[in-house]
C-alpha cells in the first residue's frame, strides 16, 4: 500500500496563504503531495477558502488569537493543533508567524511529525530595540522562550535575512545544531509582475508619485512616510503620496482617527486594503518602505519586479533589497529629513525613476525570482 505524502502548513491569516505562500504550494503540489492548509477565521474568507479547496488543498479550521497573550486560549490553540497533526499525520509540517511557529511546531513534535520546519518571516514588535538596546522587557523575553522551546522541536529554521538569522543566534533564541538557511524572502512572481510604463502627467513628464504598501503599523514607517509627504508638499504640490493597507489590531498600529486627518488634509491618498496591488503600483514612480524591520518585503519586492525605484531603510530585510545610488536609496530609520531628501532626488531628476526602476526588475530576476526561491526550500526540506 502506498503512503500518502502530505505537506501541512500552519499560518494565522488565510488570504496570506495564497498571496505570499501560493506558489510555493503549487510547486509542492506538483511533486504529488497532498496539501494540507491550517488558520484560523475561515468563516471570515469565505473567497480564500474556496480558492484553496478549488485547488484540492485540504483546509482546517483552527481557534488563534492573532495578536495578545491569553494562556488559556494558546494552549487550546496548542491542544487544537495536536488533534489536527494526530489526525492528518503529515510527514512534512512548515509554520510562519509567531503563533503557527511556536505553537504548531511544538504540536508537531508533539505529534510525531517527521520534519518540522518553520520560516521567520519577520520579527515584529516583540524584537523592537533588542538589537539596539540589548535589553530585553519581561514580556519579550517570555515570547523568545516561547520561541526557544519551539525552535528546539524544529527540523530546520528558514530566514529571510542575515541580520534576523545573527539576532536569533545572539539571544540564544535556536540551539546551534539546529540547521538554519537563508532565502530571499518569499520570492515574486516576474510574469505576475510585470514592468509597467511610469505615469506622466498631462504634460507627458513622469508623474511626481509615490506609493507606501503596508500594514498601518507605526513600525512600518508610515508616520514617517506622511511626515515627508507635508515637507515635500510644501515645495512641490503637485506630488501625489499612495497608501495602500489595512487597518490592525496590532498594538503599534496607527489609529483610524489619525489616518481620517491624513486624508482629510490631504497628506495621502489612501486606497484602502487591496487584493491586487498591480494598478497602485502602476500608478506610482517611486515606491517607499521606511520600515524599522522586515522578514523581506514582499511588496518592495512586487514594485520592484514592476520597474520601480526604491527608497527604503539601511535595515534588516530593507537593505538587502536596495544598492543605493544604483535603484534607489536607502535612508536612515525614523529619519524624515533623510527621507524627504531622497524622495526630492527623484523630483529634481525624473529620469532617476526609468533608470533605477530598470535597475530594480534586473535585480529582482537575478535574486527575487519566487522559482528559485522555491527551488531553494523544496530542495531544503528534502520534499523532491
């Protein structure tokens, strides 16, 4: 009789799944495993779920608080977790969040799961001002024990970039037998995200217009971002600043109040949450991520397979992304001025955005490819 070959993946937000972990799936899928999808809310996306069983995937619901700390309800999430691994027996299990990776892993081990994997995909809050600071509050040291219990159980770590991979190892967070690699974020479509003319404006010179993709997280930079957006406004009122996000329930989240007078005043125009980001991105010239930290982005990595020029943060998993001076410019974190200085480059010098924007596609082929990305996992995981 042959054993079914199953993959499980745990996340904490369903749409997320298909957009950022999508190709992935597939890539597994077709080496004939059976796919198994694990998150919670289902009920709340209804759209994603039903994509997700169209394409034969086994999805399972599971009761996760996203965000906050309730030990009743996490070790339910963990017993939860356990019943559904005790049930499936999949011989390959991988998780990302810190949720799915503390408690899925665990639940893994738990459940005799041959290959435990789990992804960082970024830090979060509960990283904020360790590396600076080296000091650590009692809640964030309660959350890296949490990690180091789970990260003992894990088979392998991925990283997206150097700098979490060297936090990790300097708060003691992973054993060092534990195997790590690190992958080029999560890779981008380069047919999905194709390079797009700049716009022009009536008189047919490129369009002074920048696009910020991101949860509205104040970590993400976007107080920087419309803070930059008032001085550039003052010298050039023609420029446009994009938003482009979801509201959260993150504690660093910005208030919809705060967000409300933005538009209102006319700092940003705001598009909402969007499923496609393409027309957003089609519609800038210069995108901008001033994030204190990330896994790698995902969205500077879709401006840039678009033919984008850049202007993120000299930070971990913003850097990797950006030569400056070659397709865009990388500026100090929580600095406006540096920040409004960067944005003005392209104002005065619009040919910087054709020129760096090429830049930006030849380096998300030669790095961000999502196939090679994959290839790299599948081969990591020993799924081929």
């Amino acid at each position: 009789m042959t054993t079914i070959k199953k993959f499980l993946i745990f996340a904490n937000y369903l749409p997320h799944v298909l957009n950022f972990r999508g190709k992935l799936l597939a890539s597994i899928a077709q080496l004939g495993y059976e796919i198994h999808v694990v998150a919670p809310a289902l009920e709340d996306y209804v759209t994603d779920h039903n994509t997700l069983k169209d394409l034969g995937y086994h999805v399972h619901q599971i009761a996760m608080q996203p965000v906050g700390t309730n030990p009743v309800k996490d070790i339910k999430t963990l017993l939860a977790s356990y019943q559904i691994l005790n049930k499936i027996k999949p011989q390959y299990v991988l998780a990302y969040t810190i949720k799915p990776v503390v408690y899925g892993t665990l639940a893994a081990w738990l459940a005799k799961v041959p290959y435990r994997f789990v992804l960082i995909s970024g830090l979060g809050y509960t990283f904020q001002q360790v590396e600076e600071t080296n000091k650590r509050s009692v809640f964030q040291r309660f959350v890296h024990t949490l990690y180091q219990q789970a990260l003992a159980r894990a088979s392998k770590i991925f990283f997206q970039n150097k700098d979490d991979l060297n936090l990790f190892k300097k708060l003691n967070i992973f054993k060092p037998i534990i195997p790590t690699v690190v992958v080029n974020g999560s890779g981008v479509d380069l047919y999905d995200f194709e390079v797009m003319p700049l716009p022009k404006d009536e008189s047919g010179n490129v369009k002074l217009s920048f696009l910020l993709i991101a949860r509205l997280l104040k970590d993400k930079g976007i107080v920087e971002y419309v803070e930059a957006s008032k001085q550039i406004k003052k010298e050039y009122p023609d420029a446009e600043f994009h938003l482009v996000g979801s509201m959260d329930e993150n504690p660093a989240a910005i208030e919809k109040a705060q967000l409300d007078q933005w538009i209102a005043e006319g700092d940003i125009i705001y598009w909402g949450e969007l499923k496609d980001v393409r027309p957003a991105i089609a519609a800038s010239s210069v995108y901008v991520l001033p994030s204190y930290r990330e896994g790698t982005s995902r969205s500077v990595l879709e401006a840039m397979s678009m033919g984008r020029a850049i202007i993120t943060t000299d930070a971990p998993g913003c850097r990797e992304t950006v030569v400056s001076g070659k397709n865009g410019y990388l500026v100090p974190v929580q600095a406006i001025n540096e920040l409004t200085d960067a944005m003005r480059q392209f104002i005065e010098h619009p040919n910087l955005c054709e020129q760096m924007g090429l830049a930006s596609r030849n380096i998300a082929v030669d790095k961000y490819d999502v196939k090679k990305v994959n290839t790299q996992m599948i081969a990591e995981m020993g799924l081929g």
